[in-house]
C-alpha cells in the first residue's frame, strides 16, 4: 500500500508540474492577446477611415511578401529544405525588370497607358523566365547531389548561393540603388467611408491575387500538382508510381523562381527603387512569413505574409499607442516567437510526428 501511495504521489506531482506551466503560458497569451486586441480596437474606435487606409497599405504589402514566402515554402514542402538563396531571386529578378524599364524602354513615364502595360507586361515575362530559369539552375548545380546529405549540407549550400546571387547582383548594377519614375498613379481610384483605394495599390492586388490563386489550383488540382504532393510526401514511392521526381522537383523550382520573379517586378514597380541586397531583408521577412503560417502550407504562406504586413503598417501608421517605427523589426519577431511557442506548427500547419 505504501508504494501504492508512493506511485500516486508521484503520479499526482508529475501532472501537476505539467498543468502548472500550461496554466501559466495560457494565461500569458491570453493577456498579450487582449493587450493586441485593445490596442487595435482603441485605433479603430479613435479614427476609423485612418484604421482602414493603414490596413490597406498593410493588405497591399503583404501581397508581395506573400509571393515571396510561397516560393520558400513550396521548395520546403518537397525538399524540406529551406532555399536561403530564393530572396536573391527575388532581388535578381526585380534588377532584370528594372533593366527591362529603363534601359530598353528609355521615358517610359508619362506615355500612355497602352504603353506603359506593354512595358509591364514585357518585363514581367523576362522576369519570371529569368527568375524560374535561375532558380532550376541553383536546384540542379547545388542542391540536387545533396539529397540524400544530411540536412546541415544543403543548408550551408543555400546560404552560399545567397552570397553569390548578391555579388552576381552587385558585379551587375553596383551598390546604387536601381530607381523608376512612378509607372502606376498614386492616385485616388475611388474611397468608401472616408477608406481611400489608390491606382498604384490596387494594381499591386490585381496582379498578385489571380497568381496566388492560380497556384493554388495548380498545386491542389492539377496533375502536375498531384505529382507536386505525392513527390513531397514520399519520392521513393512517387518514383515508383511512375512520376518522373527529378523533372517534379525542377518544375517546383521554376514555378518558385516564377513568383519571386514577379515578386521582384511588382516591388520595383510599387516602391520604384532595388538593389542588389534588397532580396537579404525581404527575403527573411518572406521566410518569417512562411514560418508564421505554418511553412509548407501554401495558404498559410500567405495568411502569415498578410499578417506580417499588417502589423508592420499597424506599428508604423497608427497613432494611438504606437511603438514607432524603430520597433517594427522587434515587434514582428515577438509575435512570431509568441505564436510558435503556443503552436510550433504555424498558424495554419499540420502538427506531424518527427521520423524515428
């Protein structure tokens, strides 16, 4: 009876020492959501046309990171590998285009607008060709001998090619920062309620919205996509069904590269200046992204892109209690790191079990 005691004693402290910490951590988060969610509702209370327009900026934003972050976690969710390199894309693709605007279409602003969307139009096709062509090319010189390495290979791999694409880019352009008159208006579209919709903005979602949707069917209805899922989930059995998982993994890698490619159009276009290393900074709040909506997930890629852009123009635009901007960085990083210590998975990733 005495050690029957003794193992319910021990029995009992173990739980309790387990529900302790989890009641604390609970109450914890629940205390910094409430803090989030006070200071957003008193912002809203006290201006709501200001709220609306910074949440615009922030919707607008994180429509780019959000083209960034799927080409991580696309290549992640086949490889399980993190392609440091993708915002070197990123940035490379971004430098091609602005090569496109002004210097084959030299005084490009002011003209009509026919010829400012033929312009775009042929820019973003070099781009995207030269970003997927790219980014199969790092797959097939870099990475692909290193499948079966352990995972610490590739990972230093990657971060090399980061450091090469940003020396091809300076070798390319220099360190001066590639610029553009404004080819999209800033102007007033139309507003609603006081919430002002600008031509430059909206651009900016007409063109990220149907690509993010059409990889979304891709992925989930095509049969390329098919052959996508069943590569990432088990390459010796999808070879063994017949699926081709060298031309599966490359075809990963172009549509990856395509989207930074875009990605870097849309952000030269939309914030009219790229450098050499503007794919360093971007590219690691991309990642951050991908990571905060559970990387691997492709809508979670972009739940965590929008996210991550809305808080930093909720920082750096509202008035009521803000940190200022000099805390965007801080703040951005302490909720991911609030959020993955209650879900490790993401917001919108799958809990799996760790291979023995």
């Amino acid at each position: 009876m005495a050690e029957d005691a003794a193992r319910s004693s021990r029995g009992t402290g173990i739980a309790l020492s387990g529900l302790i910490p989890r009641t604390v951590v609970g109450w914890l988060g629940l205390g910094f959501v409430a803090m989030i969610v006070y200071w957003l509702g008193a912002n809203l209370v006290n201006d709501p046309s200001e709220f609306f327009n910074v949440a615009f900026i922030g919707l607008t934003n994180g429509a780019v990171y959000a083209l960034v972050a799927l080409g991580y976690t696309l290549v992640y969710g086949i490889l399980q590998l993190i392609n440091f390199a993708h915002g070197d894309v990123f940035a490379l693709g971004g430098l091609v285009a602005s090569s496109v605007i002004t210097s084959w279409f030299v005084d490009v602003a002011g003209s009509s607008a026919g010829k400012i969307a033929f312009v775009i139009a042929i820019a973003l096709v070099v781009s995207v060709a030269f970003a997927a062509t790219l980014n199969v090319g790092i797959e097939f010189v870099a990475y692909r001998r290193l499948r079966n390495a352990p995972r610490l290979a590739p990972l230093i791999t990657a971060v090399g090619m980061s450091f090469i694409l940003q020396d091809v880019g300076l070798i390319k352009w220099g360190v001066e920062f590639q610029t553009t008159e404004k080819l999209i208006p800033g102007t007033v579209a139309f507003s609603i309620g006081g919430v002002i919709f600008q031509w430059d903005k909206l651009f900016v979602l007409f063109l990220t919205i149907p690509v993010l949707l059409a990889l979304m069917w891709l992925v989930r209805s095509t049969k390329q996509g098919k052959a996508m899922r069943a590569t990432s989930q088990d390459m010796d059995a999808a070879a063994m069904m017949g699926i081709n998982v060298n031309r599966t993994i490359s075809f990963t890698f172009a549509l990856a590269g395509a989207l930074a490619g875009a990605g870097g159009l849309i952000y030269f276009l939309h914030f009219t200046s790229m450098r050499y290393d503007t794919g360093f900074q971007l590219g690691l709040i991309a990642f951050t992204a991908a990571v905060l909506g559970g990387i691997g997930n492709l809508a979670g890629a972009v739940v965590g892109a929008i996210c991550i852009g809305l808080i930093e123009q909720f920082n750096e635009g509202l008035e009521l209690y803000s940190p200022g901007s000099d805390w965007t960085r801080s703040i951005v990083f302490g909720i991911l790191i609030a959020i993955l210590v209650f879900r490790p998975e993401g917001l919108l990733g799958e809990r799996t079990p760790e291979g023995g």
